[in-house]
C-alpha cells in the first residue's frame, strides 16, 4: 500500500491535507497521521479517514523520526510526505532571542524535516517515485517583532526544498515547498484583534486563509508530474 505522510495532523492544516489526500486520491493513498501531544484530535481524524493511521512522535528527536519511519514501513510503502508539523513560539524580539528558543524551533521546523527528508527519500528512491511537500510561511520573506528564528527555519527549509529537489529528480522524487500566510488555526487563534486587523491590512485579499486552500495547493503538488523545487505562495497576496 502506497503512504501519505503527514506530519502534524492533529493541528489545522495538517488535518486539511490528511484529508484532502484521501478524498483526492479516492483511497489510493493511505494516510499516516502524525501527531505528538495531541493524541485526541488525532484519534478523530483516524475515525473520520478510511484507511488512515496515526503514530504518535515527538519528531524533534532522533528517536521520534525513527519512531514515525518504522511504523510506516511496518504498514507499506511511503510515496508522499508532507512535512508540516512545526512551531512558531517562543516569540522573541531579535534582543530576546534565547538559546533554548532557538534550538526548540530549529530542532522541530528546520532539523526534524531536513532528516525525514533524508530518510523517506531513501525509501522513495528504492521505487524511483515520491513526493514531498514542506510547508514554509510568508514569514520566510517578511519581518514580524519576534519571528526572526521562525523566520530563519523557514526560509532554510526553503533553501532546503531547492536542494533536494535538484539531487532527488533523477531518482524520480519531487521535492516542493508550500508558503501559507495567516491561516486560521491554532497557532493564530490567540493573535489579539487588534493586531490581526494591522495584519489584514497587509494581504491583498483582506483575510486569513482556510486550512483547506493550503490542502488543494499540496493536493495540486502531489499530483503535478512536472513541478518540482518550486516554492509555492498561498498568502492571499501577503507578500506582494
Ligand atoms: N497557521 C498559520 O497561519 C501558518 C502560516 C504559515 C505557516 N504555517 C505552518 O503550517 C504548519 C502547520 O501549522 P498549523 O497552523 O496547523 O499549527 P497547529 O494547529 O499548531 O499544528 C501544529 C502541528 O505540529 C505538531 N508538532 C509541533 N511540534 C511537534 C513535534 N516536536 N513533534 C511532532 N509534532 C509536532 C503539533 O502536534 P500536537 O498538537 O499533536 O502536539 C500539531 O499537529 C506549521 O509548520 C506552521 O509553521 C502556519
């Protein structure tokens, strides 16, 4: 059996994708639900997808991505993974950054998917086919008060998506990064009014994205044969 992987999929966008991938697929893709501390959500969403399975890791660790690629391979074959589990807190103005903030986000936006990109690819490239997907941000071009590390892991994860993709066409795996701006989720629901007003002022479109525009756009990218190193704006023109 052919695997999705998504990562994150007990938050908002990555429950957007693990079903977009199975209703888009019509079944053809299993999908493996990835989740880390928020096990109820992700139980629901097992119920909700025919065919779905969830695996608990903490992918900030060795162990954990290890953890999430054994139970994989114990269930078939990977062909897609969508790396979209990440973090965007602690908040620290550029004085303020902390080591211990640093190494937290770097560890679970820039390193976890750098080495499940490594690892899934190796299994891809067995077969000579896969895709995956990263999800950046338009942070990645933008300076927001105390997103300079979230900012910075991004935008090498986007350096990264371009590498990858260049060593891993010719093994048949396409390698492509997926740029939200603010998207209604948990990890804007806390944005003050005031301040989601200043950033609406600043997309084109005048508001915050769904989770489901990100999912088409990963959907469009898994099934797109000729895309690949591309980085993808889903912004409502935020970064114009
Ligand atoms: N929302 C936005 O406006 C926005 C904009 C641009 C980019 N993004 C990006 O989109 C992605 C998804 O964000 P979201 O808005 O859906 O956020 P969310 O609802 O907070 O979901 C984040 C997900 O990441 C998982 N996660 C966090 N740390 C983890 C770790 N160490 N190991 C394993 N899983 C971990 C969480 O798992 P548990 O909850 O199970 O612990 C959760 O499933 C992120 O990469 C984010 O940077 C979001």
């Amino acid at each position: 059996m052919d695997i999705a992987v998504v990562t994150g999929a007990s938050g908002g966008i990555g429950a957007a994708i693990a079903k977009a991938i199975a209703e888009k697929s019509g079944g053809q893709l299993a999908v493996c639900l990835h989740y880390n501390g928020n096990r109820q959500a992700a139980e629901a969403l097992v119920k909700e997808i025919p065919g779905s399975f969830s695996v608990q890791a903490d992918i900030s660790t060795a162990e954990g991505r290890k953890t999430l690629l054994d139970a994989v391979l114990a269930k078939g074959t990977p062909f897609c993974l969508i790396n979209n589990a990440g973090i965007d807190k602690p908040h620290e103005p550029a004085l303020m950054i902390s080591e211990e903030g640093f190494d937290k986000i770097i560890s679970t936006n820039l390193k976890a998917p750098l080495f499940l990109m490594r690892d899934f690819a190796k299994e891809m490239a067995r077969n000579e086919s896969g895709v995956i997907v990263n999800i950046s941000t338009v942070l990645a071009r933008k300076a927001v008060v105390g997103s300079a590390v979230y900012r910075a892991s991004k935008a090498a994860l986007e350096a990264l998506t371009l590498q990858f993709a260049s060593e891993l066409g010719p093994k048949g795996i396409r390698v492509v990064a997926v740029a939200p701006g603010f998207i209604e989720t948990n990890m804007t629901a806390s944005i003050p009014e005031e301040q989601r007003a200043g950033i609406k002022k600043d997309v084109a479109l005048g508001s915050f994205g769904s989770p489901d525009a990100i999912a088409e756009t990963v959907w469009h990218a898994i099934e797109n044969q000729y895309l690949t190193g591309a980085v993808i704006a889903v912004d409502g023109g935020m970064s114009l």
